[in-house]
C-alpha cells in the first residue's frame, strides 16, 4: 500500500534552479501539469512525481492535472487505481483530466479506469473537449481496437471534425496516449496518421502523449509535440532520436508545466528535484 507524503514534504518551498526570470502571464491564464505513465504499487516514482505537482501548483491559483494514460499498472484494475494510483495521483481527482492508455484496457472495456474517473472520463469512448483560459482542450482516446478505429467513419473521428467545424478558440491542444512521433522504444505511431492530419489542419499548438518513457519535444510541423511518460513507471533509454527531435531527457521522472493564456503559452519540463530541463514559450499558430 501506498503512504502519503510527509508533511514537511507537503510544505516544501519550491525553487528552480537556473529559471529565467520572465514576465508575468495575463491574469486569466490557467496551468496544467501533465505526464502519463505513473503508478505502480512497490515503485515510488509516482509519488515523487505527485510531490512535485503540489509545491507546483502551491503559487498557481488555477491549475489542473492532464493524466496522459497507463496511470495504474499492471493492468488498471480497480485494485490497481485504488491501491496503487489513488493514493498519490489521485489526490488531484477533482482537478484532473484523464485519458485512457493500453495498460487500462487490459482489463475488459477499461473498466477500472472508468469506473475511478465516472462521468469525467467520458465513457465508454473517453474523448471530449473542455475549455481553460480561452484554450480549447481535446482529450481523445488513441487505444483505436478498442473503440471502433481512429479512421473517417470511426465514431471518434466524426465528433472530432463535427467539433472542429464550429470551434472559435483560437488555441487549441490535444492530449492522448500514444505520440504520433516518438525517439522512444515504440516510436512513431502511423495509425494516428487522420487524427494527426486533423490536428494539424486545425491549427493545433499543442500534443501531448505519453506510452514512451521519456520526455521529448518534438517539432515537424503541425502542433508541437510533448511525450511525457516521465510520471513515474520505470524510465527506458533514448538510443536514437528521431527528425523533429529538439529535446530529450530519459533519466529523470518530472512534469510537464504549461502555462495557457489567451494567444500562447509556456512550457517546462521540470524533474523531481526542481530542475528545469527544457523551456520556451510560443503564440498559438493564427
């Protein structure tokens, strides 16, 4: 079983070392922290990683968790969110946003992954959009087998281009589990290929996934993609890294902190020791 911080650890101030200093984002501006790929019962890294969430979100007023699949492992069973993932991740319940990875549908319909979320997971097909700071955010579900495909016709495919024909926000950013492109062990996933081409004629800013256990930034065209499977399952080796690769860190367990504000954003990838590995910000494309 899982054991809940120490208070001193709850209290912790958190400092960055070697952080630029830079301007203040506007006022409605909203934060999230993602990573997939987090809890497993006898490993600690997700509580690490949980640990870091809150001195984050400490000095943020509004912020919000983006679980970015294979959130209890081995198999996301019931027993597996409660004894495993509950416990550190799921302190962030009423503030995070879930989408399903593959370990959760090695248990039939994924269901312990449904039945943890409810009515925020959006069953039985997990994707849905919601709206933070003037961004619109599309969790989908990439698990395609298990939903009736990704493809034109798929019902997840026919929401997302019914949604995308009568959305006015400016900004826009996806999340799911599998990357479309990754330097990692499983690598670039071509059955995204039409979700990816309907990001990316929208005008997506932003991807973020998990699946591989690395971080990695990686621009092609097209949104800005993040793999963040940093959330605290075991982390593998990078050997080679793809085209379009402009970061990666490999070795240490972190979050990845956006900053959305109307227009653009900010990003960090920040490890569990308050280091600040990768950082930028950028508009939204127009």
């Amino acid at each position: 079983m899982k054991r809940w911080p120490s208070l001193l650890a709850l209290a912790a101030v958190f400092l960055v070392a070697g952080c630029r200093a830079s301007a203040p984002a506007p006022a409605e501006a909203a934060t999230v922290f993602a990573a997939g790929d987090i809890a497993a019962c006898g490993l600690s890294g997700d509580e690490a990683t949980a640990r870091l969430v809150e001195r984050l979100a400490s000095a943020r007023p509004a912020w919000w968790v983006l679980a970015l699949g294979d959130l209890a492992y081995p198999r996301g069973r019931p027993q597996d969110f409660a004894s495993c993932y509950a416990p550190s991740w799921g302190r962030f319940l009423s503030r995070t946003l879930p989408v399903p990875g593959n370990h959760e549908y090695y248990t039939r319909n994924a269901a312990g992954y449904y039945g943890f979320f409810g009515a925020r997971a959006r069953p039985p097909g997990g994707y849905y959009r919601v709206q933070l700071a003037g961004w619109a955010l599309y969790a989908l579900n990439s698990n395609c087998q298990s939903i009736g495909g990704c493809g034109p016709g798929s019902p997840q495919y026919t929401w997302l281009t019914e949604r995308l024909q009568n959305d006015p926000a400016t900004c826009k950013l996806a999340f799911f589990h599998h990357p479309r492109y990754s330097s990692g062990v499983h690598g670039d996933d071509a059955a995204l290929d039409t979700l990816w081409s309907q990001l990316a004629k929208a005008g997506f800013a932003l991807a973020l996934a998990g699946h591989d256990h690395h971080y990695e930034r990686i621009e092609l065209g097209g949104p800005v993609q993040f793999v963040v499977g940093t959330g605290g399952a075991p982390l593998r080796r990078v050997w080679r890294r793809r085209v379009g690769s402009r970061a990666v860190v490999d070795q240490r367990h972190g979050v990845l902190e956006l900053k959305l504000y109307p227009g653009g954003y900010r990003f960090r990838f920040v490890d569990t020791s308050g280091k600040v590995w990768d950082q930028g910000e950028a508009a939204c494309p127009r």
